[in-house]
C-alpha cells in the first residue's frame, strides 16, 4: 500500500506542477516545448528550472536515499 500511496503523490505533484504552469504562464507543460523556448532563449528562468529540475532530480534522489530504487516488473 506504500507503494500505492508513493505513487500517486508523485502523480500529485506532477499534476500540480503542471496545473500552475499553465494558470501562472499560459503554457503547457510538454518537454519539446519547453526545451524549444529554452532554445530560443524565451522564458529562460523558468524552462530552465523546468529543464535542470528534470535533470537534477534523479541524482538528488540518488544522494538523499543511498540509490535509486529497485524495479520489480511482475506480469499477472
């Protein structure tokens, strides 16, 4: 059940991060987008935030919690 709940806070934030791009900026929250105003040089502080925090998270994961953790795929 753990498991279940870590997951769908994930999916929570996920959600609300993209709910507040949109209502805050106007824009979706679609990685080609994105990296394209990136590129562009449009909106630069908050793509790359957008862009480092996709980048970033993993190894804050991995430095927060010793690894990352295990996958186990199971087929019913």
């Amino acid at each position: 059940m753990n498991t279940y709940l870590l997951s769908l806070g994930g999916g929570l934030l996920i959600g609300a991060s993209a709910v507040m791009l949109l209502l805050l900026n106007g824009r979706i929250a679609g990685i080609s987008g994105i990296v394209g105003r990136l590129a562009q040089g449009i909106g630069l502080t908050t793509n790359l935030a957008f862009v480092l925090g996709l980048l970033l998270g993993p190894i804050v994961y991995m430095l927060a919690f010793g690894g990352f953790p295990a996958v186990e795929i199971t087929v019913g």
